[in-house]
C-alpha cells in the first residue's frame, strides 16, 4: 500500500461548532484546488455492494461522506491504498488518473463527490488495462 497517496490527498475540512450544531465548507482555491462546476452523491447503496472501478483522464473530484461510513481504494497503477470515511468533516481529494473503488457502504451513508468538470462519459477509464497503460506512459 502507497503511504502518500493518503497523507497528500486526505484533510480535515473547517467544521464551525456553535449551540446550533456544526457547520462545514469547502471553497475554492482555499480547500479545493479546482473550481466546482458539479455535485453529485451517491446514497441508498445496497450492502456489500461496490462501486467506481474506473479512472479519469481529467476529471479532480473531492469526496465526503456526509452521512454514514464507506472505504474508497485509491490506485495509481503501482500502489493501492484504502481510505475509510466516515467524517463530515474531512476530505478526499483525488486527482486524475487515479483508479478508484468504493465498497462497505453502512447502510445510511450518502457520498457527496465535488467535480471539476461536467459529466463527460469520454473522460473515463473504464478498463484496468487500459488505465495501467496510460498510467505507464507518464
Ligand atoms: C466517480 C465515482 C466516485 C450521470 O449521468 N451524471 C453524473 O454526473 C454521474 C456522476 C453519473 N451519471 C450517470 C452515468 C451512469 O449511467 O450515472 C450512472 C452511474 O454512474 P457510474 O456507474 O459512473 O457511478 P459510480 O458510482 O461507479 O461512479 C461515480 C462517478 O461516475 C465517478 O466519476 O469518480 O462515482
């Protein structure tokens, strides 16, 4: 497993506590170093249930887990790592060309993903063999 991969791309995102309960944000370029242009989140997944395996040529995203807990693995074609998350306030962050895999979803969890771009099915790597020979060749 690729220590760095984690200690580079995980961060605890500010978290303002008052009588009314806790407020996060995340802004450009202070925590997120690409302007947001979509959201989207992954809820009601079914246990034992995995989803991603795929990369992206371009695509940066940030990842939340908003509500509940879920394991993303991280790959750059050398090394995997696995991130557990299971905070509101902390963050993922994962550049392109970075294989990825999500599984153990608790029941409950919602994952809110933060895009760099609009949703371009082009722009993904849907073969291992293929992101291992674009991976290869940098
Ligand atoms: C990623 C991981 C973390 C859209 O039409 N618009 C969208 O913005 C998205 C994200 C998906 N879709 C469509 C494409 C598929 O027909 O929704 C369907 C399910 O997408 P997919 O199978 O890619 O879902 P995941 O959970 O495997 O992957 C998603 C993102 O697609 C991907 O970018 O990094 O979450």
């Amino acid at each position: 497993m690729h220590s760095s991969i984690k200690a580079k791309h995980l961060f605890d995102i500010p978290k303002i506590t008052d009588g009314r309960g806790d407020l996060s944000f995340l802004q450009y370029p202070t925590h997120v170093p690409f302007m947001i242009s979509r959201a989207y989140f992954l809820y009601n997944v079914p246990e034992n249930t995995a989803r991603g395996f795929h990369a992206h040529r371009e695509l940066q995203q940030a990842m939340i887990a908003v509500s509940g807990s879920f394991d993303v693995i991280l790959d750059d074609g050398r090394n995997r790592e696995k991130v557990t998350l299971n905070r509101p306030d902390q963050c993922l962050l994962i550049g392109k060309r970075f294989w990825r895999e999500m599984e153990n979803f608790a029941p409950g969890s919602v994952c809110l993903v933060l895009a760099s771009c609009s949703y371009d099915e082009s722009d993904y790597i849907r073969d291992y063999d293929e992101f291992l020979r674009i991976v290869g060749g940098e």
